[in-house]
C-alpha cells in the first residue's frame, strides 16, 4: 500500500512552537516515527510538509493513480480551506485527518474542519500516535 502523509503550515516547526500544546518532540523525530513504522508494516510512505495551501492541493491532486491511501494533517488549513476539502473529494482516495492537539477543546475557531468533511476518520489529541493510527486505519480497511 502506497500512503502519502501531507502536514500543511508549521507543523515544520514541531518542537519549537508552542511545546505546552504540541509537545517538544520536532518535526524530524515526527518523519522518522512514521517512516520507521511504515517499514515495520510494509508499506510505501510519502511525507509532504508545506506551508502553503495550493502546493497541499497540487500533492493531492498528483496523488491521484499514484498513492492508495491519504494521512492528512492540514494544520490551520483545516479550519479555512474549501480548496483542500474539494481537492480530496476530487482524487477521491481514502484519507484519514490527523490532529496533535485535541481541537475539540480549543477555540472556537478550530471547532470546524473542512477537510475532515472528506476524511473516512479522525485520529484527534493523541499527539504524534495519531499519525500511526491512521495508517493503521487505511492499512485495516
Ligand atoms: C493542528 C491543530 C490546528 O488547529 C492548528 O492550526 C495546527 C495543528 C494539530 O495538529 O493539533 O497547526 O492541526
């Protein structure tokens, strides 16, 4: 299986921003752990970090023919991006969202997530696990 892991704007600073929230794990130890863990189970991963919402677009879109499953985290994308919504329902791929932090108990501003609209499921507050969970997720399905 073929995965393609996209994290959208400043989650390249992991480590550095706000720690209380996010941890003080960076943004490398993140791509080693689901490297490592997607060799343990076999599968093909791609990690695409950026922090600009159409170069998100463009990966998902070139996704399509080329990846199985999508592990998105769209960061503060998730709460402004119809872009990003309609580009995963465009490709159609199985995609799962992933959050660090447990947005349900921010603010109100993080209380609705456009790309979760096009997501199978939502691995939500459990740090960087979530990561894994998801490719658990479209590894099971
Ligand atoms: C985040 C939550 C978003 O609200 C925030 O804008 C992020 C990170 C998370 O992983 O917890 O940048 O997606």
């Amino acid at each position: 299986m073929r995965i393609l892991v996209i994290n959208g704007p400043n989650l390249n600073m992991l480590g550095i921003r706000e720690p209380d929230i996010y941890g003080k794990n960076t943004y490398a130890d993140l791509c080693a752990l689901i490297e490592n863990y997607a060799k343990e189970k076999n599968a093909e991963i791609k990690i695409f970090q950026s922090n600009h919402e159409g170069s998100i677009v463009d990966e998902i879109q070139a996704a399509f023919g080329n990846f199985d499953g999508i592990v998105i985290n769209p960061a503060a994308y998730t709460h402004t991006s119809v872009a990003i919504l309609d580009a995963l329902k465009s490709v159609a791929i199985p995609a799962v969202e992933i959050h660090i932090s447990d947005v349900s108990k921010r603010e109100d501003f993080r209380q609705i997530s456009y790309a979760g609209m096009a997501c199978e499921k939502s691995f939500i507050g459990l740090g960087f696990d979530g990561y894994l969970r998801g490719i658990d997720y479209l590894l099971n399905k």
